[in-house]
C-alpha cells in the first residue's frame, strides 16, 4: 500500500462510495481509517492512546475500514446506521461536529458515532471496565468473519488486551 494509491484500494474506495451516498465529501471528511493511514504511511507512529483504543487503531489500520471503541454503559439499543440529517451534532472528540450528510451510527440517546471522527459521549475511559468495537465492513468488500480473526489475532498476542477482555468476561 503506497500513499499515492491509497484511494483506489478497494476498502477505502467501497468507503468513499458510502460516504458519497450519505451526502459527505470523502476528500474533505475522509474516512477515519484512511486518515489514519495517510498518517502512517506518510511515517508517523501509531498513535498510543489506551489499550482499547490503540486495539481499536491496530484493527482499523489492517482491515483499512473505520472503527470505534464506545463504553458499553454510554450506549443502548436499537442501533440504526444512517444519513445524518439537517440541524444533528455532537461534541466529537475534535470539538463540535456538524453530522448532516455524514454516515451516522444512532442508538437510543441520539447520534453516537460517524465513521470520520468519534463522540466524547460514548468515550473510553479510565474506569471504563466494558466496551463495544464497531468495525464499518463495507459489504462484499470486508467480510465479518475476516474482520472477527484479524481482532483474535491481535488479543492473542497483546497481554494487555487479553488482560482487559478476560477482565470483561
């Protein structure tokens, strides 16, 4: 994978074509994923955050799709994968976020992720002991059963990780 054709892998291309569907420029609101790996193959480190997070990084950065992490006590069911509408927001992790035109993932409180930057409410935190991983699988282009061995493998060889999900259990 190379910078200069970064955007016609096939992922990050299935991406852009949602986010193009949902209202929102894909060059000027880039995908998460693809922002995350602009950055390192341009040579920066991957961010170190905390371990669910930096979990969250590793698996977004090898399946090439966004991914969050959200704190299992911040979020309720059901979820609905949408179009953000005239008039939502939300505080992202960046400061406030106009979410109209964007993919938008909603529970029963309200918008709670778009696949470009994450929501202070459904933040990790220190005292966060359960959590959700959200992986956006374009379809037919990432499987979910790639994207369920690609998370085993990195718990199996992180402690850290293993330590948290065993914790959880």
């Amino acid at each position: 994978m190379q910078l200069e054709t970064l955007s016609t892998h096939p992922t990050i291309a299935a991406l852009r074509k949602l986010f193009k569907a949902a209202g929102c420029d894909p060059t000027r609101y880039r995908p998460s994923s693809e922002a995350l790996l602009r950055r390192l193959l341009k040579g920066e480190d991957m961010p170190v955050i905390s371990p669910l997070v930096d979990l969250n990084n590793c698996l977004s950065a090898s399946l090439v799709v966004p991914c969050c992490v959200m704190a299992e006590e911040t979020v309720s069911p059901p979820y609905v994968f949408r179009a953000g509408k005239a008039g939502e927001s939300y505080e992202s992790l960046r400061g406030p976020f106009n979410l109209e035109g964007k993919p938008l993932l909603v529970d029963a409180h309200g918008p709670c992720d778009v696949p470009i930057t994450g929501n202070t409410r459904v933040k990790v935190t220190p005292e966060t002991k359960r959590a959700w991983l959200v992986a956006y699988l374009p379809a037919g282009v990432v499987a979910p059963e790639a994207a369920d061995a690609k998370l085993r493998e990195f718990v199996e060889s992180a402690p850290a990780a293993k330590l948290l999900l065993t914790a959880a259990s």
